[in-house]
C-alpha cells in the first residue's frame, strides 16, 4: 500500500524557514492534507491531528519511546560515535525507555513529586521571581531568555534535586550544553564535544551527593532515586545520576521556553494581559492556555515496534511517527478559534505535557512556576514590550525555543 505524503518536496521540510518559525501556518497545511502523512525526506510518519498525537502518546504497547533500539538507536549511534561516555548516560534516561526499565525509574522518582514537595517549593519561587524581576523594573530593556526565563528553573529544579547552591553556576552552563544534544540543536564535533564534558562534569559533581544519599537518605529527588523499589533492587549509581541529570535538564529548557513563548504570547494578544492583570487568579489557566498556544516542545518521536493501522493508515513495523503537539493544540476539531489566546478557555486537554506512561512528571513544578511567574509579571507591569526586531527560533524539530528574545517591561 502506498502512503500518504504531501506530493511537496518543499512542504515536507520540518526545518524549513516555515516549519520552523510559523509552525501554527505549517503544520496547519499539513493537517489539512491528512493529519498522519509519511514525510519522505524524514523518513517517517508525521501526526498532526489532536486526537491522532494524544492516542499515540497513549499507545506504549506498538509506540516505542526507545531511542537505542531502532530506527533512532542506528541514527544516533552514527551521530554519536565519537562520544560513547555521553551515549552511555543517555542510554539510561527513563524517558528513552520503555517498561520494565521505564517502570522500575519512573516510581522511584515519582517518590519525590509528592504534592507537599513541589508545594514546598512555593515560596521560594515567589521569592526568585521577584529578586529576578527587580534590576528591570525601571523598564530598561534586558534578554529575557537569559536573566530570567533560564535562571528561574534551573535554580528550582538543583534545589529540588538537592545539588547544592555553590554548583548552580556550572549546573546552569552545563545543562546548556547538554541541551544543545539532546534537543538535537546540530550534531557538530564541537557541540558533541562540549555536551559529553558537560555529562562528565556533572556526573562528577553527583556522584559523592548521591553516595551519600545513598547512606543518608533525605527528602529530596536524589535520595529518592537512590533508594531501594519495593523489591530491594536499587538502580546503578550511572543509572541515578543520568536520570538527575535528565531531571536538571527536563526541568529547565522546557520552563524557559514556555515562559519565553508566554511572553511573546502576551505581547501578540495585550488584551489577555490586561484581562490577567484585572484577575490575578487566571494566572493557573493562563498557564495552561500558553502550554496550548506555543508550548516549549514542538513534537515528540516514537517508532513502530509492529505493523498496525494507525487512524487509517498503515504504519509497518520498524516506522517512525513524529507525534507533533503543536498541530495537537491548534486542531479546531479539538479547540474552539485554536489560533487565538483565551486565558479563560477551559476545559484545555492540551497535549504539551504528552499523556500515558511518559506523561510529564515535572508538570506540577513547571505549573507552580510558571503560575506565579505571571501572577507576579501581571501584578508588576501594565505591558510587556518585545523589542527584538524579528523573533527567531531554533531549527530543532523538538523544542520550540527562542535564540533570543529582548524585552522592555512598562510598569504601573
Ligand atoms: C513547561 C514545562 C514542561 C513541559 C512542556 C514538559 C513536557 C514533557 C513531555 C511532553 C513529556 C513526555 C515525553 C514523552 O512522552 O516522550 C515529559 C516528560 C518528562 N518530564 Fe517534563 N515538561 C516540562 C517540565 C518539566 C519539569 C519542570 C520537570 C522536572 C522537574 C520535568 C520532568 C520530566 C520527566 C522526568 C519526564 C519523563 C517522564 C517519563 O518518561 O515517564 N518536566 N515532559
């Protein structure tokens, strides 16, 4: 059976100039053609459609998260050759895995996501928000990325893992550089290189904080994910310090880019802002209609571990599909006017956080952060301005992020 494509060389670039910084207008186009279409320049499916992207985040059992088996696994082997340290902690992420690994990884950690941890948290971030905010509160225009879309999760989530204060600087430069691998920003020497010293310092810096959690337990990720399951087994000392440092690095690049995207946002509809700022307490779906909008991950891969018929097409075994959680959010079949910014839309079963047994962990503290985030914000300044000339986005085909994104903020 022959599948169905777009017929369109150009139309199937997923990092042209269009799929990349009008992704609502491109994977609309795509949408409209079929919202599962093979792309033969990716060599893969690619989902546009809401209800397509949510089952297929759903369907673990034929849709494998694995990125060392497979299709992925041969692409990444080659890319990374050079690298094998780096591949070796990658290997062990619990969110390339599927079950039992993913299983056995995923409770443990999940230990420290207990509700009364994250709401621990609170004012803390309360307080980061407010000592970031301070130095522009005369309106002088600043990079907003950097000095505070960055800052802020990264230092939530070493505090929350329980790295302490003194490694936040080198904890924020590596997780940069990590980012640039896993997010698959270029696969040059250079990058690779930089990404695999990162892993190395990191893993330096966690291995004596986890032994010693491992002897003395405290209430903090690390200590969870140092400790015994309920069987008695206990992952590798490798294997908890790669999933910190997936914690370190899922926890901050997606943030910053959601509360970068949630300004631009804003900025494009002021309407909503003055709408936020006459009702504080629409900041949690604020939160929820910037995940819908312009959420910080474009899509997520997976790959066909059998043939079946997926929504009427037939995948073989061995496929790729690229689950696009943009096209997700702006499916009118699934969102009244998707193309608008409404704070008050709700219900919003948005797929940014993905569903099933991959579903965001972080999503609770990527909640509580970005909610009081712009409950401050609104609280703060009448409008927001973006004074970069023209935004411009990463080429990446996963995240969604900025390369910069200067703003000037106008207070009461
Ligand atoms: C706005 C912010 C965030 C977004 C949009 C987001 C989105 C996602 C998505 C879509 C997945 C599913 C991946 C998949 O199905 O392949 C995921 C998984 C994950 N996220 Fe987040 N995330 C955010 C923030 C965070 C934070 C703050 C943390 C940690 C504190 C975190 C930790 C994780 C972990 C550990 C997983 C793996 C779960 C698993 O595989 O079972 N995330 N995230």
């Amino acid at each position: 059976m022959s599948h169905v494509t777009t017929h369109d060389p150009e139309l199937d670039n997923l990092l042209g100039d269009e799929a990349i910084n009008h992704p609502e207008r491109y994977y609309a186009r795509l949408r409209k053609i079929n919202p599962i279409l093979w792309n033969p320049r990716w060599k893969g499916w690619v989902v546009t459609g809401y209800e397509p992207v949510m089952s297929g985040f759903r369907d673990a059992e034929r849709l494998s998260s694995d990125r060392f088996s497979g299709p992925f696994g041969a692409e990444l082997r080659n890319a990374q050759s050079s690298s094998q340290q780096l591949l070796g902690f990658l290997s062990k992420f619990f969110v390339w895995k599927d079950p039992p690994y993913h299983t056995r990884a995923r409770a443990l950690v999940n230990r420290a996501f207990v509700p009364r941890n994250i709401e621990r948290m609170r004012p803390r971030i309360q307080g980061l928000v407010r000592d970031l905010v301070k130095p522009y509160m005369d309106g002088q225009p600043f990079d907003f990325l950097s000095q505070f879309a960055f800052t802020l999760p990264v230092i939530v989530i070493s505090e929350f893992l329980g790295v302490g204060d003194e490694a936040r600087e080198d904890v924020r430069a590596w997780s940069e550089d990590l980012g640039a691998v896993i997010f698959v920003r270029g696969h040059d020497d250079e990058k690779l290189k930089r990404g695999e010293a990162a892993m190395r310092n990191l893993a330096a810096l966690m291995r004596p904080i986890v032994q010693s959690r491992i002897e003395s337990p405290r209430d903090d990720v690390l200590s969870a994910l140092s400790q015994p399951d309920e069987n008695g087994e206990r992952l590798s000392e490798d294997e908890i310090i790669a999933n910190a440092a997936l914690m370190v690095f899922a926890g901050h690049e997606t943030t910053m880019n959601l509360l970068a995207n949630g300004i631009v946002a804003f900025h494009n509809f002021p309407k909503q802002w003055e709408l936020l700022r006459a009702n504080p307490d629409l900041a949690r779906t604020a939160t929820e209609e910037i995940l819908r909008f312009d959420g910080p991950i474009r899509a997520l891969g997976r790959w066909a571990k059998e043939s079946f018929d997926f929504h009427g097409q037939q995948i073989e075994a061995g496929e790729r599909v690229l689950l696009v959680q943009h096209g997700a959010n702006r499916d009118p079949a699934a969102f009244k006017d998707p193309d608008t910014l409404d704070i008050t839309r709700w219900p919003n079963r948005h797929a940014a956080f993905g569903q099933g047994i991959h579903t965001c962990l972080g999503a609770p503290l990527a909640r509580l952060e970005v909610v009081e985030a712009l409950g401050y914000l609104a609280s703060q300044f009448r409008s927001i301005e973006v004074t970069t000339p023209k935004l411009e986005y990463n080429p990446t085909m996963v995240s969604r992020s900025l390369k910069e994104l200067q703003v000037r903020f106008h207070a009461q």
